[in-house]
C-alpha cells in the first residue's frame, strides 16, 4: 500500500512539473513600449493585447481534480487495509 501512495505522488508531481515548468520559460521576456517618435509627435497606437482572466476557472478545476483523487486515494487505502 505505501507503495502505491508513494507512486501516486511521483506521478503527481511528474505530471504538475510537466504542466508548469515550460510555462515559465514561454513566457519570453516583458513586452516594452516602443519609444515616442522623434519630434514630439504623438505615440502610435500600441497596446499589449486583450487580458483574458482564466486563472480562476482553471485553478477551481484543479482543486476540484485535486480533492476528488485524494478521495479516490482514501477509498482505494480503506479497501486494501480490510
């Protein structure tokens, strides 16, 4: 049983360093304004794109996943004890 656990966390971990990790890395470097044009004109119209929220959504998903395998977890441990 501890066994099972143990490969159940190395897996865990695998999969969320595997989701993670390279989203760090593309996320490039900052985005710079570019500079006002020489004679005092005004700047060009730049912006850095929409802002789309999806934080949220996407971490109550996790938790959800996250509390249901422990669930599973905790019944498949119950069952090997008996």
């Amino acid at each position: 049983m501890e066994k099972k656990l143990q490969l159940g966390i190395l897996l865990t971990t695998i999969l969320l360093l595997t989701i993670f990790i390279p989203s760090v890395f593309a996320a490039g470097p900052p985005v710079v304004a570019p500079p006002p044009p020489p004679g005092g004109g005004l700047p060009p119209c730049w912006e850095p794109g929409p802002c789309i929220p999806i934080d949220g959504g996407i971490s109550l998903l996790f938790a959800a996943g996250l509390a249901l395998g422990g669930r599973k977890l905790s019944k498949s441990s119950k069952k090997d004890e008996q």
